[in-house]
C-alpha cells in the first residue's frame, strides 16, 4: 500500500511540473512571435532604406553597379 502512496505522490507532482512546463512553453512561444515580428519589421524597414538610397544614387534599375557623375 506504500507503493501507492508513492506512485500517487509521484503522479501529482510530474503533473505539476508539466503544468509549470507547459506555461513556460507558452511564454517562450510568444517572446519568440514577438522577436520574429520585430525583425521583419526591421527588415522591411532596412529594404525601404536600400530603395531609398538606390534611388538617391540614380541606381533604381541597377542593383549591381554604383553610378559616379
């Protein structure tokens, strides 16, 4: 009957812990959506940045090659 006891014990407390661990996951999976929407605003605003200067450089059609008058 000890076993039990035991076992019980046991059972209880691998539950808690996975209830502790699966808050964590859900924690982490919305700091990890937040860093992800961070950097493709970043980059979209880092592209905006590379057509802007393309542009001030006269290189709109030219990705490759700078132009120096």
């Amino acid at each position: 009957m000890g076993n039990l006891k035991e076992t019980i014990k046991k059972i209880k407390s691998l539950e808690a812990e996975k209830k502790s661990l699966m808050l964590e996951i859900d924690e982490l999976e919305k700091v990890a959506d937040a860093k992800a929407a961070a950097l493709e605003r970043e980059i979209a605003m880092l592209r905006d940045d590379v057509r802007s200067l393309k542009i001030l450089m006269g290189q709109e059609g030219d990705s490759n090659q700078l132009k120096i008058s």
